[in-house]
C-alpha cells in the first residue's frame, strides 16, 4: 500500500512539474523567437509563469534575446521534480548530479516542444491551411527561427514545403542519437524520471 501511494506521488510530481516547465519553457522559446505578445496563448502562458520569472529578472536580465530568469526557473522547476521524486523513492535529496540531470531535461523538453509543434503544424497545414487561429499563429511563429535556415537548404517544392522534414531529422538525430539520450545514459539519468527521456 505504502508502495502505491509512493508511486502515485511520483506520478503527480511528475505530471505537475511536466506542465509547469512546459509553459515556462515555452515562454523562454517565445521570446527567443520574438511571437506575437497579444496573441492570447502567449499572454496566458506569460501571466502563468510571471509570478517565479518577474523577481528573477530584477537580478538576471535577458541579453540579446536570451531571457536567462526563465531558463533558470525552468532549471529550477526540473530540479525540484527530481529532488522529491529521488526522496520518495528512497534516494539522496539533494545529489550534485540532479544538476546536470535537469539540465539535460531541460534541453530535451526543449525539443520535444519544436517536435510536437512541428507535427502541429504540418497537421495544421493540411487540415486548415489559411487559418488565423491563435493556436496556429503561435506555433507558425514558434518553429519560424528554426525552418528558415532549413528552407534555404531544401527550398518549397510545387508548393510543397519539405524542408520541415530536415527540421525533423536534425531533432530526432540530436534528441536520440547524438546528444540528448547518449548524455543522459552516460549521466546515469533513470528512465522515466524526467519527461522525454
């Protein structure tokens, strides 16, 4: 019994501070890739996240674009996940190592984001293609930074864009074959403990 209430701990530490770090991670992407602020997406994810960002940016200023205060919650967010879930499971509660491990959640929620936002995207295309809906505005102007580069490698086709599929094979070698997954095998991250990995 003691065993499910431990494991049910973890499930809602996990689910809570998935969500969490999502949003602010998002917040962190959308201002690198300078979104529409009145779109209302945004303006919601901004009110969500205010309440840890504001205070840390008085000490943390964003430079060139890079808003370091909500990096650093986002590295915090990861970080406390990890903690409680290593205390309920019986492990140290603070080991040096939950610094890296949340680093490298971090960098991989990074690029589950682009992914699921590219397969919206490209659903969204098909589905409604001239459509003004926030949602799809916000996900145009999110994964823009990211396509260009690639449309200039492998240029629209008959009005086809197949440049989002070199956007697709770059994450997928960097998120599992090159970077993300070999660091955290070589950091001894545990399955499952952080989102995406």
């Amino acid at each position: 019994m003691t065993q499910n209430f431990a494991e049910a701990g973890i499930f809602l530490i996990q689910t809570f501070a998935s969500l969490y770090l999502i949003i602010v991670l998002l917040r962190f992407l959308m201002q690198a890739s300078r979104v529409d602020y009145y779109n209302p997406i945004s303006q919601a994810v901004v009110k969500l996240t205010d309440p840890p960002v504001k205070p840390l940016k008085k000490i943390l200023p964003a430079v060139r674009g890079v808003d370091f205060a909500t990096l650093v919650v986002a590295l915090l967010v990861q970080l406390l996940a990890v903690c409680l879930v290593m205390m309920i499971s019986g492990g140290y509660v603070f080991h040096p190592a939950y610094v890296a491990w949340s680093m490298v959640g971090v960098v991989s929620t990074i690029f589950d984001i682009y992914f699921f936002a590219l397969i919206v995207m490209v659903i969204g295309s098909w589905i409604a293609p001239y459509s003004n809906h926030p949602a799809m505005s916000l996900v145009y102007q999110l994964t823009e930074p990211v396509c260009a580069p690639a449309r200039k490698l492998l240029p629209p086709m008959g009005g086809l864009d197949f440049s989002i599929i070199l956007v697709f094979v770059a994450i997928t070698l960097i998120d599992t074959y090159l970077v993300i997954r070999p660091l955290a095998i070589m950091l001894g991250i545990p399955q499952g403990l952080i989102l995406g990995l």
